[in-house]
C-alpha cells in the first residue's frame, strides 16, 4: 500500500494533441529543480494518451494524459499545494500546459497492487464511479472483492500484466468525483488492442463491477509513458 497523487489532464487547447507530451516534460523538468518536490514525490510516470494507430472503443479522446505520482507519504499530498518554491515556479506553468490549474483536476488515493509484474510503457486507465444508489462502503466491498477474485484482470483485461487499484482518499475536486483508478499495462499499444479487439473497454468490465460502477460517468484513457523519473 502507498500513497499517490493522479492527474486526469487536458492540455491548453493552444497546444496541439502532438506538442503536449513535449510540454508537459518541460513542466515536470520545473518540479525536479524544487526541493520540496524532489522530497515528497518519490516517482513519476507521465502517461500521455496515445494518438498513433487505431483507437480503442470507449477510451477517452478528450482528455489528453494521466500523471502517477508516488508520494512520500499522505502529508505530501496536502503540503506541496503550500509548499512557496512550488508555487513560485511550477504553478505559474501550469497554464501554458494544461486546461487549468493542476489542484484543479488532481486526485490523492491510496494504492492496492493487484498484479505485482513490472511496469511496462502502455497503459488503459480507467477513472470509475459508483453507482448513485450505492455507498462508498458498499463501493469498496464490491472492488475488493474482484481484486481478491481476480475479476479485475477477466476477459480483455487477462492480458495485462501489472494492474493497480487506487482508492480515491481525500474528497476530489469538483468534476473528478471517481472512486477508484485502475491502472492495467500491457506489453504494447499493440498488445492492448489486441486483447480488446473491438470490445468496448467498458463492455468488457467484469459484470460484478460493471454493474456497481456509473460506467457512463466513468472515463478510460488509452495512454503510453512519455516521461519518467526516476
């Protein structure tokens, strides 16, 4: 278990799809000169939605990456908001990169790692909501059931190798309230079309899971690592 901060991103509409990921390393080259930053964010993986070959039915095409930060610990995630090197350098950035304001879309959640392969460069991450019938309680019974049952890796999903399930913690900023982020990786773009071959990503969510999440409202991103540290 550990604690993450996750970005659902989209980029300055000045930027076109194909200059983002560029600048998006750029911003983050700004957070490795901050001391705090170095200190409380352990690893980074920028995963940038994937715009070469064939789509994936469902994924996501308006929103344009997905930042994994592990953190320190829970403390960090509230204090680089604060932290005054960051605010004078990193956040005056943000919107020559991104929509908005990065608080403004990020989400703090605690990992549960359900797969335990190494990480590999491609990865399907899905942004899920429960139910509005259904407690947040309820929710967690429901997902730790099908990590403990293997549902999270079913169907399509069998071909990933390392999957990670992150609940989301503190309460989120308005317009991300997700529950639960599930990372799945696979070998390639390639790999992850293949095992999906023409299946809508949210079709092929275990039905257990599938019916306890509002898969309307919930959001996938197709996506590869176009920058990372360490």
């Amino acid at each position: 278990m550990g604690w993450k901060m996750i970005y659902l991103a989209r980029r300055n509409p000045a930027l076109a799809p194909e200059q983002f990921p560029q600048a998006w390393r750029e911003h983050s080259a700004l957070g490795a000169g901050c001391t705090n930053v170095r200190d409380k964010v352990l690893s980074v993986a920028q995963c940038s939605r994937v715009l070469d070959g064939p789509p994936v039915a469902g994924a996501a095409t308006d929103y344009d990456g997905v930042n994994l930060l592990v953190l320190r610990d829970l403390e960090a995630a509230t204090g680089i908001w604060d932290d005054a090197e960051t605010l004078a350098i990193m956040r005056p950035d943000e919107p020559r990169v991104f929509s908005t304001y990065v608080r403004e879309f990020t989400l703090v959640c605690e990992e549960q790692v359900v797969s335990d392969l190494p990480r590999s460069r491609t990865c399907l991450v899905g942004f899920l909501r429960r139910r509005g019938t259904l407690s947040a309680a309820d929710w967690r019974l429901h997902v730790a059931r099908a990590a403990a049952s293997g549902a999270l890796t079913s169907g399509p999903y069998a071909a990933a190798g390392r999957v990670v399930h992150n609940a989301v913690h503190l309460p989120p900023p308005p317009g991300y309230e997700y529950d639960s982020i599930v990372e799945w990786w696979f070998e390639s773009a390639e790999a992850l079309r293949a095992a999906f071959a023409g299946r809508e990503v949210r079709e092929a969510l275990w039905a257990g899971l599938g019916d306890a999440a509002d898969l309307e409202r919930s959001v996938f991103v197709f996506t590869q690592v176009t920058h990372s540290r360490p």
